[in-house]
C-alpha cells in the first residue's frame, strides 16, 4: 500500500510496523502538511465482524481520550473495505527497543517512565477503559524523552462486554496479569500488574519469567511470585521494591487499588530514588517537578537537632528538604548495641494495617511503609494525625506489619521511633496471608509498651511467624506515631 491515498488525504511514505491484526505506516496528511501514524486493517480479516468491530472499538475508545502520555486519535475512516485509524506521528523508538539497546534504565529513569504510562492509563481508567496490553511495544518515547501509551486494540470497556468476554484470553504473555490469564473477569488492577512488571523489566533488564512456550510463561505469572526486585538490583530503594511487589500480586485484591494509588508510591519512589542519587536527571526531572505539591512527602518529620545536617536535594530546580543525618546514621544492618543477638533477620516488605473492623479504612500513608525498613533511621512511616487520638477517631487501633518472607523465630524486635508516648504490641502469624483484624492475630508477643526513640522489645516466638504486626493501641492527641527503623533480631 506504500504511495496509496487513503481519503484523499493521507498518503503512506513507508511502513512502521505490522501486528496480528494490522499494519502500521507512516504517512502524510496532504491538507495539513504533517506526519501521521495510520493503522490499517489487514484486508484478511477486514470480512471478520469480531475483528472489525474491535478495530473500531479501538477508534472510538482512545478517540475519546486526551492526554499527554497517550498517543492521541485524529481521524478514522475505510478505503477499499479496510478501516483505518489515523494517530499523532511520534518519531524515536519503543521502550522496549530502549531496555533491549541499553538492558536495565536508570532507577528514576526507570520509575519517571512508570509514573507517565501510569497516568496515561489512569486516564483511560476514568473513561471506563482498561488497556490489557501494557508493555514497553506499545510505550513510544518522544523526541523530548515524554511516555506515550499506543495500541489500545484490545483495550475492553468496563461498560461493555461481547468481543472479550471471559475465557478469552488477550495480552501478551510476558506481562499479562494472572486473571488474565486464566481467562477470567478483569479490572483496570490487570493494568496495574502489567505496569509492575513493565517496572521490573526497566529495572533489571529482564522480564521476571521466561519458558520454552508462551503457555508456559502465562502459567508462571499464575503460579509464581515475581521475584524482588533488590535481589537482581541491590541498589533500588525498599520503597520502589515495594511498589513493584504489591503491584505484581497476585491477588487483585492484594494489589494497588486503582492506578491512582500506585502512583502515589510511584511519586513518592521517585523522591527516594532523587534523594538517594543526590539529583534527578533526564525526564526524572519534569516528572518530578510535575508531582502535586499535595502528594509531595517529606522522606521524615523527624524534628532536626542543633547536631544533624540538613540535606538539601535539588530536584526539577527546587530544593527538597530530604532528611535529617544525625552523626553518622545511615543504611544499617547491624543489631542494636542494647540486643542480645548479633543476628538480623531479613524484612523483605512492610504494610500498613488500618483494618475497618477496628473503625478504619484500610490506608495508613502505605506509600510511606518501606521507609520503615530501609536501614536509614532519618526516613520512616508514621500514622495519621489524630487530633483526638484514636478514640477520638473510634479506632481501636492502627498499625503496621512487616514481611520475612518466610516463617522465622526472632527473638527481639528493635525499633527506632519518634517517640512521644504512644503505646504499641507486637503480634506476629504464620498464616499463608497476613490476617486482615486483629482479631486474627490471635495473642500479641509482647506486653504493652510505650515507644522510646530507641528500644529493643523481647518476643515470645516460640512458635515460628512470617508477620510481625506492630498495633498501635494509643497516641497523643494531634501527635502522628512514627516509626524510623524496624529490625528483625535473631
């Protein structure tokens, strides 16, 4: 079809690419005297009503969205019985050709480029529409470094059913969610997953599975967990680790609730990542700066002493303050000087605990809960501000669990906090999943304590957990609870 018109308007110059479905050319629209992108139907199918119909869905579907992460729709038509869709022209390469010439991208790079598809999807998710076949094919990087969302072919109306009803499965393997897998009903949480594991190929270089057959990888993102991301990248922050790991479970209810709250964490990822790298660069930079002042978090609320140093990090030309180094804190594994062990067991993620059977809403500043792990005491999570303390609020209490991954009897729990009189308990539990009350928790480890800015608590494990739950069963009034450092002690 290269030198055909379509329309008597756009005129095809060369081919960009080909598909199951169609062929992608680059063309140029002769009123206006500009590139476009024009997707054809292949003329094999163009007979198929399934087929043309979801060509035509697609049309009308991005059609009706506008946003800066998404390649937007200018025109729609059919020549010779074959439809067409015409897009924006946008010159450079795929992301995917991105990680395959330079492997694993830069950490805020890597997290700049997911909070842009993330608003992306975000605003196809509020026009009811839900991509499902998130991956870096189908991520354009513009000539000025900007995220674009393309090839919205598959994309299902969450108003809609018919052409993908469940059983059917559509996606590409290497980052389809486990429901989809399976065939079963999806939600905008499939392209939370799929993000997540986009994520984790940026940052590792990698997709987290690989088999002999596409079957086979789909099985793996049903059967097996993805694994941690600070194992194949030592240097990426507890923080963004998390992320990608609440993202990728697979449980959609286990997952971020809608894309709005994984990039919340994103966001707030991407601050870590700057304040440890001491700067952003490339697009980290505007996305950062393009971050809303309301979700912007101070990395601690920590009250700085005459001793500490104020670090100042500059990031989109405007200085954060980061953190407040005491001496000589930092990253840290080492024990407590007041333990009784020299051994440190391993936190492999932290979640907040905010049950609504105890008066809650199931959230408690969750962007802020790898901060409690990450070895650097200057950085922690804290709780609401209660102004009249929990009763106040009719909660029973709040908290906030950490992971071992697997089932250990640690002896001593050491904590570093803020102090100011609240009052906790330490549960812990070996169930498959973390108990969702308290009352699942069964008896605490610990008896109740008052939070000191430094204390090492004694546990009663003598049956092995895999979560230790920190419930927070008082605060002063208007005084946040907050926790720095959490350690496991063998």
């Amino acid at each position: 079809m290269i030198g055909s018109m379509l329309s008597g308007r756009y005129r095809l110059e060369s081919k960009l690419g080909s598909g199951g479905m169609s062929t992608v050319y680059l063309a140029v629209d002769e009123t206006l005297g500009r590139h476009v992108a024009i997707k054809v139907l292949h003329g094999e199918i163009s007979d198929d009503e399934d087929q043309l119909e979801r060509f035509r869905r697609e049309a009308r579907a991005v059609a009706q969205l506008s946003h800066p992460n998404l390649v937007g729709v200018i025109d729609a038509g059919e020549e010779g019985g074959r439809p067409f869709i015409v897009f924006e022209y946008v010159p450079g390469q795929t992301l995917k050709q991105r990680i395959s010439s330079e492997g694993r991208l830069p950490l805020d790079e890597a997290t700049a480029y997911a909070i842009e598809i993330g608003r992306g999807l975000q605003a196809a998710h509020q026009a009811r529409l839900v991509h499902r076949d998130v991956k870096p094919q189908n991520v354009l990087i513009d000539p000025e470094g900007r995220a674009k969302i393309t090839d919205f072919g598959i994309a299902l109306s969450l108003e809609a059913h018919g052409l993908t009803a469940t059983g059917r499965v559509l996606g590409t393997t290497d980052y389809v969610s486990p429901e989809q897998a399976m065939g079963k009903e999806i939600d905008a949480r499939t392209d939370v997953y799929s993000l997540g594991i986009l994520l984790y190929e940026m940052l590792t270089g990698e997709v987290p599975f690989k088999a002999e057959t596409q079957v086979g990888v789909a099985m793996k993102h049903v059967n097996e967990m993805v694994p941690n991301v600070q194992r194949r990248r030592p240097d990426a922050s507890a923080v963004l680790a998390a992320a990608v790991e609440r993202a990728t479970a697979k449980e959609p209810k286990d997952r971020y609730r809608d894309m709005n709250e994984f990039l919340g964490d994103l966001e707030h990822a991407l601050e870590v990542e700057v304040a440890r790298a001491g700067g952003a660069t490339g697009e980290a930079t505007s996305v950062l700066d393009s971050v809303p002042e309301k979700r912007r978090r101070v990395l601690t609320r920590r009250r700085i002493s005459w001793a500490g140093v104020l670090l100042l990090v500059a990031a989109a030309a405007t200085a954060i303050a980061i953190a407040a180094f005491s001496g000589n804190e930092g990253p840290s594994k080492e024990p407590p000087p007041d333990s009784t062990t020299s051994d440190v067991i391993e936190i492999q993620s932290a979640t907040d605990f905010d049950p609504t059977s105890s008066g809650g809403d199931d959230e408690e500043h969750s962007e802020e809960t790898g901060l409690a792990f990450d070895g650097i005491p200057s950085t922690g999570w804290s709780t609401e501000n209660y102004t009249a303390g929990l009763e106040g609020a009719a909660k029973d209490g709040v908290g906030l669990y950490v992971d071992a991954g697997t089932s250990v009897t640690p002896s001593q729990m050491g904590l570093e906090t803020g102090g100011g009189g609240w009052t906790f308990e330490v549960y812990g539990s070996n169930l498959k999943s973390p108990p969702t009350d308290i009352a699942g928790w069964g008896d605490p480890l610990t008896s109740e304590l008052t939070a000191e800015s430094k204390q090492v608590v004694d546990l009663d494990t003598s049956e092995p957990n895999r979560f230790f739950l920190i419930w927070i069963t008082s605060v002063e009034a208007g005084e946040p609870a907050e926790i720095f450092d959490v350690r496991l002690l063998g």
